[in-house]
C-alpha cells in the first residue's frame, strides 16, 4: 500500500486502514521515527476513573450513603 505527501507534508491514511484500526477524524496518532522508517500508531485515550483526578480511592457498597442534615450543616459553619 502506497500513499503521497502533499505539499504541505500530509499524507491520506486509505480507508480500508482507518476502518480497520478505528482511526477516526481529530484522533492523536503518536508518530516514532526507526533508524530509517517511520512508525504511526493510533492513541488510544484511556477512560479516567475519579481517583485520576482526586487521588480518592472510591468503595461501592451497593446503596447510597446521604448525609445527615447536621453533617452538611457543618460544611457551611
């Protein structure tokens, strides 16, 4: 399989590819340069968990856990 560059440096990823490894329109492919070649790989976004963002380490219990009024009167006070 073949592929040109443009003027601009661009090059079409033919769509059969594409379908095949689900490279969608606005996806990041991480480019790697091998002695002589060049290596492109699509990035796949991994999906965050709430302790990505906050360091908290989340339990499920199985049912909600509700704050008493007091407890979220003492958040204000």
């Amino acid at each position: 399989m073949e592929a040109r560059i443009d003027a601009e440096g661009r090059i079409v990823i033919p769509q059969s590819v594409r379908e095949k490894l689900q490279i969608k329109e606005g996806m990041l492919i991480s480019i790697e340069e091998k002695e002589d070649e060049i290596l492109l790989r699509p990035k796949r976004e991994k999906k965050r968990k709430i302790e990505d963002f906050f360091g908290l380490k989340v339990e499920r219990t199985g049912r909600p856990e509700w704050a008493t009024p007091k407890e979220i009167k003492s958040i204000w006070e």
